[in-house]
C-alpha cells in the first residue's frame, strides 16, 4: 500500500472513530507517518480504534461522559501494545462486531 494511502486510510478510522474531531490536525497527520514508518499494519490500527472506543464507552456507561478525544495521539497507546502478529482473528472480529452494533457510524452521512 502507498504511504499516501495508509496516512488516509489512518486518519478516516481515527475521524470515524467516536468522540473525534471532524478534521485531522497536522499532529495526527504526523503520527499516522509515525505508524506507517513503523509498519504498523491497518487492521491493528483498526483494531485499536475499535477496542478504545469499546472500553470508552463502557467506562463512560459506569462514570459519566469523558471529554472528546482531540488526537490521534489517544489510540497511540492501545496500539502500541498491540502484537499484529499475536491478534486472535476471532477476537479482531468479535471487536469488531461489537463496535459496529454499539457506533452506528453518524459520520458516515
């Protein structure tokens, strides 16, 4: 995949994501290169977006609203304690099942 490519590709998942900005910041844009320049494969990024906002909501469920996520920077974390080669394909789709039943997408319009 071109670089070009990966970059928009990390920045919708992050800008479909719940709780998101409607635009990419410059920063964001600098650690999507982070992640391509990593190798940083698209599913785990994915999946890392998925499982975030997963436990987000379920956090907020049991305390209150959170304040939005103003960056990529926030799925940083979860992603790097990703092992892509470790993820259990049944668990990736579980997630994402889950996240597609509980975010019914209003960014997609």
């Amino acid at each position: 995949m071109k670089r070009t490519e990966y970059l928009a590709e990390v920045i919708r998942l992050y800008l479909r994501a719940p709780d998101t900005p409607a635009k990419a910041r410059r920063r964001d844009w600098a650690i999507a290169t982070t992640l391509y320049q990593r190798e940083i494969p698209l599913r785990t990024v994915a999946h890392a977006i998925r499982l975030a906002a997963l436990r987000r909501h379920l956090r907020d469920s049991r305390h209150g609203p959170l304040e939005p996520i103003h960056s990529l920077a926030y799925y940083r974390t979860v992603i790097d304690q990703m092992d892509p080669v470790a993820l259990d394909p049944t668990y990736v789709d579980y997630v994402a099942w889950r996240y597609q039943i509980q975010f019914a997408d209003p960014k997609r319009g």
